[in-house]
C-alpha cells in the first residue's frame, strides 16, 4: 500500500509501467470533470470509474481485495476513512470473483483518512475497506484506476 499527497505523485511513476501510465493520468486529466461511471484509459488493463456515495459507519464497510487489479483512489470532494490489512491477516467470507476481481474478507486492520489531494495504491494482496465516515456520513466523489498487475500477461 501507498498513501501519499497528490503533489508527490513524481516519487511513484517508475514503480512499474501500467502504474506509470495511471498516475500520468492523474496529471493531466482533470477528474472532477468527468461524469460518473466508468472510462477508459487502456481497455481492460487501466480504466477508472468515478463514483459518488455516502460514507457509512465503520461496522457496515466491507473488506475487500483483488488479485489480478491495483487499486488507485483519489478523494475528489469530500473525505472517508479507509481501512487497511495485510490480506494474509484476514478471513476469506466468499469465493473469489474473477469477472469483478474482488474476494470479500473479515478481521481487523488499521485505518486512515483520506482527503482530496491525496492519494492511495492498494496492490493485490493489499486487503481495504473504503467508504467508511469520520464523524458522521458525508458526500464523496472519488476516483479508483484499476491497474493490471503488470506481471500477469494481456488480457487474462
């Protein structure tokens, strides 16, 4: 996992090329322009979704991880509290979604707070619970770049 402010974004563009190619993205697209739903970037192997939702209390959020896809999120209005664990230190409560690439899981972690000009990576392996209130629920709009790990090959 990366968490990081938007103006170090420079730090992290070699990690690897597909990440590379998302956070150049980033830069010069102004996110806050772009209507909800999905669009794309590279077809499957990096696109985005923009989403608007209602944080929720920490007790109704759910963990998740993915396999085959980084997760780049990016706070465009609004905050939310996300929650972070090592998938290893979970329990699995479903099979695995290849079509989504998501597997839902239980347990505990650590949690952080989120806000427009930051940025977070979540990597396969890397369990998260999103969209969690601070205080009290409040309006987000938030952007998540689904990367394809670049060690898998095209079009899996």
């Amino acid at each position: 996992m990366i968490i990081d402010l938007f103006n170090n974004l420079n730090i992290y563009l070699k990690l690897n090329p597909r990440l590379e190619q998302a956070f150049k993205y980033l830069q010069t697209n102004d996110l806050s322009r772009l209507p909800l739903g999905r669009f794309e970037i590279d077809g499957d192997d990096l696109y985005g979704t923009i989403n608007e939702y209602e944080t929720i209390p920490r007790g109704k959020a759910l963990w998740e991880a993915h396999r085959r896809y980084f997760d780049v999120q990016l706070v465009i209005r609004g905050e939310e509290m996300i929650g972070y664990a090592p998938l290893s230190s979970l329990r699995v409560t479903s099979e695995y979604k290849y079509k989504e690439d998501y597997v839902l899981l239980d347990g505990e972690g650590s949690y952080f707070t989120i806000k427009p000009g930051m940025f977070v990576v979540f990597g396969p392996g890397d369990a998260h619970r999103p969209g969690i209130a601070l205080e009290a629920p409040n309006r987000v709009k938030k952007a998540v770049l689904k990367v394809l790990d670049p060690s898998l090959s095209k079009g899996i």
